[in-house]
C-alpha cells in the first residue's frame, strides 16, 4: 500500500496517520495508528485489505 500510495511519506507512521486522516475524511472509516499490528487489524476488519493464503 505504501509503495503505491500518491502522497510521500517520511516513515511507516507518517504513512498510517496520512492514510487514516483520508480514510476517515472521504469514507468515515476510522482506523487505530497505535502500532502496525492494530492498523493492520483495522484494514482487515473494515474489508480494506484481505489476507489470501
């Protein structure tokens, strides 16, 4: 997700608050930016992500 993200960011916390900032502007999803662990969480119980195995 980074990687392809069109906003740059300095670090792998910069890049959570920036994608939940938007996320929560332009669809009201709130995501957690505690840890990556919780952030993640929160993609995949907001069906923003999937893991496929």
């Amino acid at each position: 997700m980074r990687k392809h993200d069109p906003e740059r960011s300095k670090d792998l916390s910069d890049f959570m608050e920036g994608y939940r900032k938007r996320k929560y502007l332009f669809e009201k999803i709130d995501l957690r930016t505690d840890s990556p662990a919780i952030f993640v969480s929160d993609l995949i119980s907001n069906r923003i992500i999937s893991i496929v195995r």
